[in-house]
C-alpha cells in the first residue's frame, strides 16, 4: 500500500501507510510541553562495546540545579560511565535505577530494546537516519513503544551545521591514532594510546620533544571532525601548505593540506564546483582525490558521506603503483563509504587492521602489501570526561532551554518521531519502519 490522505479539512490532513500514522511537520501536535517542574534523567549505556560518555558532567548538572527551578536531573546508576556515581552524588544528583518517572530521557548511543520506557521522551544518536540495516528492529521498536524520539545528530542550525556532537573529540583521537599506527609501521617515532592519559591536557604533554618526519597527510572534510585532527596537526608541530604546493613540489619537514568540497568535487559537466548544488545535486560530481593520493603518506578522513555523494577513490586505486598512502585513519567510519576500503569497526584496544593490495582482503597491520586502516566507531571514548564535557556545553547551550519551554524550529527538525508517529522530514523512513517491507 502506497502512502495515502485521509480525507479531513486541510489543517487536519493526515498521511496513513499500512498502519502508521504520520501528520505534517507544520501540524506537529504535541510540542514536547511537560509539567512546571521538568526530570531530566541520564540513562545508563547498555551498547556493547562499553560506552561510557554522558550527555551531562556532575558540574553541568550542578549548574543546572542552581540554576533552574523548573529542571532536576537524576542519574541512573551505572557501574561503567566516566563519572562515578559517587561524584554526581557529591554534585547533588539522586542516582537511581528506576527512571520511569522522567520526563525526559538522555542517552548517547542507540538503548537496547528491553529497556525502552513507552510513551518517554528520549534524546540520543539512534543511528537510523540513514536507514543503517542494524537498527530498523530499534527504530520500529520505538514506534511500537510511542517513544518521542530526538536525535543528536538531526540538531541542526538553519544552514545544516551540527549543532552538537563529538566529533571534535572524535578527531582529536582519530588523528592520535592514525600517527600512532604511521610510527608503529616505519618505527621512526612512537606515540602513547589516548585512553592511557586521564584529560586531552594530558595528552598534550606527550607530544614534547616529538619529532615528526618528513611525512606528509592529507585531513578531508570541514566539520568538527576535521577541526579536531586540525588541532592535533598544529600541536605536534606539522606545516600547513596549499593544494598547489602540496601537489607541486617537495617538503624537508612534515606537512598537511586541508582538503574542504571546493577541493575534492567537481561538476561532471561544468568542471566547476559549487556548495548547495553539490548539497542538493552530489551524484552529478567526481572527486578529484586520486592524485593526492599518490602523494600521501597519512590520510585523515573526516568528510561526510551518503550514498550520493562519490568516494574519494575507488578500491582498485591501491592497485596503482603510485597509490602511497600508508595509514588511513578513517574517522567518519562509513564501512565501505568515502573510503571504500573501510571493512568495519575495530575496537579501541586494537583499532588498526591491514587491507591488501593483492585481493582487498583483511590482514595484520603493518604489511608490506597492505594498507593500514584505523577504524573506530567510539573513539571519543579515549577522553570521555572531556568529550562529555565539551557536548554537555554545547546541550546547555543551544538545546536545553528550549527542550524545557516546549521546543523551537531547531527541535522539532530533530523530532524523528512524536509519541510514535513519524513527522514529516523523515517519511522516507516509512519502508524502514515497516517489518514486512524490505529495505
């Protein structure tokens, strides 16, 4: 059955698909209006591998409290968070098991079906929005629970900037660990892991007295991701040159180029790029990536990807002799995506695998003939306490005040679905959340 209208008046017209009820995003009928008081709860991550991030610091928490009348926050109980529930004690936030008397429910990664709250109000990273297969049983468990689902990554300021998220820390971390993978190949330097020091401060102090060679890296993209591996470039000491000069000539000292869209895509016919054409039109593109790869030494991906918008090369380009590129460090982590050699994820206490230039097949790190892939889904979880920090400040910020008043434009473009229904943006999830169709 084909999605169809109901026949009412025009401010009540309503779209029903084979037993899901969906309504226009401008009719949103309920707008997230809770009580005069508020309960915020933090729920505990259940995900395997261990999360152990939190959207709220105890010192955020605190803040709060002090703060607003109309907000309390409770903690549930959890054994492997980076914030003990002692401190969030010692901060004035009750720890809990039961957190069916909140209002709003916060997480980080995608809840285990069995612990849904029907009818709860949950914010978290559902991993749907792409339609990704290994979560339509969540998603259509979400629908079947009434869940009000907001999800971080859908937060968008009106020109489709992330408002929040960890992809800073994500590339912080990323960047470590795509240096690290480089010196433990060539043996010509040796970095310590992230998740050994206890702050990104820390981690800053192991980077006196490095000296780099005269290696030379590649860093995609233009969101946080890419300005976390831009910090790490500049903090340990690594030149920034143009693409002409990163093309063009020859270095005696370790540099980077920082490649944006204007720098990968070109038009098919105009040979010309432009943003919101390319936003709007990306499969009309090519990218132009192939000859920075005969240059490079270290790629650093962090550009978004769909499945519109081209790799940046194709798999049988490490066949070339000319192909270079030793360690990719592939932080967006789209298996198969912008980098097409991306097998999957590895976990944060052996991130790095081989891919072999002979038949594309996984191995050991560190071969002659293969290329090093650092693939991680989690990896802010190497600096929890600072990445949980840095999102709590951009929650408070942007996001917590209006979710409390009742929503804004910002919240409700993120409201994937509303007691259940899904809102308008998202209809083309309808087939997804359907059990009896496939995708």
């Amino acid at each position: 059955m084909g999605v169809q209208y109901l026949e009412f008046s025009r401010d009540q017209q309503f779209l029903f698909d084979g037993g899901f009820l969906f309504y226009p995003f401008e009719y949103l009928a309920a707008r997230l209006i809770f009580n005069a008081m508020t309960i915020i709860g933090l729920i505990r991550e259940e995900k395997i591998p261990a999360d152990n991030r939190v959207a709220l610091t105890p010192a955020q928490c605190k803040w709060i409290h002090k703060n607003s009348g109309m907000v309390k926050i409770v903690v549930q109980t959890s054994q492997t968070r980076c914030f003990s529930d002692k401190e969030y004690q010692s901060a004035g936030v009750e720890v809990v098991e039961n957190m069916q008397h909140c209002d709003i429910l916060m997480g980080i990664k995608e809840i285990a079906e069995a612990s849904l709250i029907p009818g709860k109000t949950y914010l978290f990273f559902s991993h749907t929005r792409k339609k990704q297969p290994y979560n339509m049983a969540l998603f259509q468990a979400l629908i079947r629970s009434k869940i009000t689902l907001i999800d971080y990554e859908c937060l968008e300021h009106d020109d489709g900037t992330r408002i929040i998220g960890f992809g800073f820390f994500a590339g912080i971390v990323g960047a470590h660990n795509g240096l690290m993978a480089f010196g433990n190949r060539t043996g010509e330097f040796s970095l310590s892991r992230v998740y050994k020091q206890r702050s990104f401060r820390e981690l800053i102090h192991t980077y006196f007295g490095l000296k780099l060679p005269n290696l030379r890296v590649v860093v995609t993209g233009s969101g946080r991701v890419a300005h976390g591996v831009l910090e790490i470039m500049n903090l340990v000491g690594m030149h920034e040159v143009e693409p002409e000069e990163y093309l063009g000539r020859e270095f005696s000292y370790p540099v980077y180029v920082h490649l944006k869209g204007a720098d990968l895509y070109r038009h098919k016919i105009t040979g010309e790029y432009n943003r919101n054409d390319f936003h709007l039109h990306p499969d009309n593109y090519n990218c132009i990536f192939d000859q920075y790869a005969f240059k490079t030494d270290i790629l650093m991906n962090g550009v978004f990807w769909d499945k519109q918008i081209p790799r940046l090369f194709e798999k049988e380009l490490i066949l070339d002799s000319r192909f270079n590129i030793r360690t990719i460090a592939d932080i967006t982590d789209d298996a198969g995506g912008s980098v097409p050699i991306n097998l999957g994820d590895q976990t944060i206490e052996d991130p790095v695998y081989g891919i072999s230039k002979k038949d594309f097949s996984k191995t050991a790190p560190y071969q002659d003939e293969s290329v090093d892939i650092i693939a991680v889904g989690n990896l802010p979880n190497e600096l929890p306490r600072d990445a949980s920090r840095y999102f709590g400040e951009q929650l408070i910020k942007y996001v917590l005040q209006d979710l409390i008043r009742g929503g804004n434009p910002v919240i409700e473009r993120a409201t994937m679905l509303n007691n259940g229904i899904i809102t308008f943006p998202y209809l083309y999830l309808c087939d997804y959340a359907d059990p009896d169709k496939s995708l």
